[in-house]
C-alpha cells in the first residue's frame, strides 16, 4: 500500500494540473468573447480590441484564484507578444512571473507550470530586446538556458527556442559576429535532436540565413533560406504562415542579389497566397512592399505605387505609430509620386515622412535622404 502512494500522488498532481488547464482554456475563450454580444459589434472587433477588452474583464473575476490567473495572464502575454506588442505584453507576462513565483520557484512547480515560466521568461526576454535593452535581454536568456536544461532537459523544444531567441538579440542589437555565431549555435542543436519540430528546426536554419545575409553572404544566405522552405514544406501546407514568411525571406535574398525575376516570382507567390488565406499582415505588407519596388525599377510606376500605398495601409492598420519600415515605404510613396510628375503630393509625403523621422531616428541615413529630396524639389 506505501509503494503506491507515490504514484497514486503523481496521479492526482497531473488531474489538478489537466483541470487548471481546460479552466485556462476556457478562460482564454472568454477573453476573447466580447462583452458586448450583438452581431453588429461582433463582425467588426479585431483580434486586438477582443484582447483589450476581455483581458481585464476576466482577470478581474480571479482575484481570488492567484493560480488560474497567472497561468492566464501568461497566455495573454503570449498572444500580445505574438502580435509583436511587447509593451501591452510586458504587464501581464510579469504579473504571470509574480504569480509563478519566478525563476526561483520552478523546482516546486508541475511539468506545464514549468514549461510556461520558462515560457513567459523567454517572452520577457524579447519585451527586454523590444525596449532597446539587449545586454539585459542576453544576460536574461543565458541564464534561462541554463534553468532550462536543468528543470527541462536539453532536449525540451524550450532550449532550441532560447537559441534561436540570442541569435535574434544579437541581429537586433547589431553585432553581425555574435548573430553568427549565436545562429551556428542555434543549427547546430537543432539537427543534433531530430525530435525538435521542423519549425523550431527551421528558424534555426532562417536565422542563420539572416546573419549571413546581414555579413554580406547573399549566396550562402539565399540557400541557407532554401534549406528552410524544404525543411517546412516537409511538414507544412503551402499556404502556412511560416512557409509563407519563408518564401519572403527569400525572395528578399534574390533582391538582394538583384535577381528581380526569382525575387517578384517568389513575391507574388506570397501575396497570392495572402490573398486567398490569413497569413501574417506584416508578411504580405513586406511582400507587397518587395514587388512594389521591383515594378518601381522596371519602370511600372502605377503598379508600384499602388503595390506600396496597400503595404503602408496594412502596416498602419496593425502599428498605426509609424516605425522605420513605413517611413521608409513612406519615402518610397513620395519617389512614386516624384518620378510619376506629381510634385506637391511628392512633396506632402515627404515633409510628412521627415517630421517622422527627425522625432524617431534623425541620425538614420533615411532622414538625410529625406532632406536632399526635399531640397532638389525646391530647386524644381
């Protein structure tokens, strides 16, 4: 009878750890519910305003259910994070922190409680790179790998993710050298355990791509990115956001190259496929972005012009602050209209984009180029 005591233990522990679970589940369901039900109301909230509203709503009935709110409060970190809005993400992956009781405290937690702080910790990590701080983020991920291998093993998916989240904050911190070595690290964990998924596979293989293309290493770069679209249409549908986002990269490689031909073959690819399904807004905005500049250089000024007024639009719509990718599709608009004849819009949209970039990043070579085009137009 005390033989089976221990295992009659694990048996309840995964029951409660199941019944949070589905409570979660349906908690997340509810977020997403809003709390105005009429029809006319529910066809028009976005995926954001439901989050917004519901979040709150549900948290603030759980006052008296520090765990379930936690764990929720994790889950709604992790949507926000993955619709890149760090900020909105921030509180509440920090409150899930506080109520997991940190790093700390992960010995004394269940195998998914561990799982998701190792999770939110990650995700704080990117809010950290987000807000600029990229030592901090580093330092916090390096000493999350190590958690995790410890609590998770190193073969848990979470060990190849902290890889693969270094490489993207040494790309975004600007050290070419440690986003190669960070991303050859990243590969090389990922084909060493053929158990990771090919997708955590694959952004191993695209990061690399990336750090080789931003040293310069087209080529290499332009396969390394082939080698991550065979590796997802192994597992993938066609029309899967992250065979789509692979395609892009790709395509970007070819411009890059200035192989326009496989660059707008892959390019419109992409923006058929969004088309017909619901892929990534900012995939199909850099998408629509990419062929508007290679109609653009063809000499197709309409064509490109509309091409990069639609990727503005998407972008806006999700991130209606301007950041530097629409300012400098921004820029591109005005060339359009500049080149097409139309001085004053030309003009408007380059005065518009200045103000912009003087306020966000007035030491970016974008921000020059603004002012000589302002220039040359008073000279016209």
């Amino acid at each position: 009878i005390q033989s089976a005591r221990p295992s009659r233990d694990q048996a309840l522990q995964i029951a409660i750890e199941r019944d949070k679970a589905q409570r979660v589940a349906t908690l997340m369901t509810e977020v997403f519910s809003t709390s105005d039900p009429s029809a006319e109301r529910a066809s028009d909230i976005t995926v954001r305003e439901a989050l917004d509203e519901g979040a709150e709503r549900v948290l603030g009935a759980l006052s008296d259910q520090p765990e379930i709110s936690a764990d929720l409060s994790g889950m709604i970190g992790k949507v926000y994070s993955n619709m890149n809005l760090f900020g909105e993400a921030r509180a509440y992956l920090e409150d899930a922190m506080s109520g997991l009781g940190g790093l700390e405290n992960i010995g004394n937690l269940g195998r998914e409680r561990q799982e998701l702080t190792v999770d939110v910790a990650k995700r704080l990590a990117h809010a950290k790179m987000a807000a600029g701080d990229h030592a901090g983020a580093e330092a916090d991920l390096l000493e999350l790998d190590k958690i995790a291998r410890e609590t998770l093993g190193a073969d848990h998916g979470s060990v190849l993710e902290i890889a693969n989240s270094l490489t993207a904050v040494a790309h975004d911190g600007g050290d070419k050298d440690q986003a190669l070595r960070r991303s050859l690290d990243a590969v090389a964990i990922a084909e060493a355990n053929p158990a990771f998924g090919p997708r955590l596979r694959a952004l191993a293989h695209n990061n690399l791509a990336a750090a080789l293309q931003y040293r310069g290493q087209y080529e290499e770069a332009a396969e390394r990115f082939r080698e991550t679209l065979e590796i997802l249409r192994g597992e993938l549908p066609e029309h899967h956001s992250d065979i789509v986002i692979a395609k892009a990269s790709l395509a970007a490689a070819h411009l890059t190259m200035r192989e326009s031909d496989e660059a707008a073959a892959y390019y419109e690819d992409v923006i058929a496929t969004g088309r017909d399904h619901d892929i990534a807004p900012k995939t199909m905005a850099i998408a629509l972005y990419g062929l508007g500049l290679i109609k653009l250089n063809g000499g197709d000024f309409a064509d490109g012009e509309a091409l990069i007024v639609e990727a503005i639009d998407r972008q806006v719509a999700i991130k209606p602050e301007p950041d530097y990718s629409i300012t400098l599709q921004r820029y591109m608009h005005g060339v359009a209209r500049h080149v097409s004849g139309d001085a004053p819009s030309a003009r408007q949209i380059y005065r518009e984009a200045l103000a912009t970039g003087l306020e966000k990043f007035p030491g970016r070579s974008l921000t020059a180029r603004l002012q000589s085009h302002l220039a040359a137009l008073a000279l016209d």
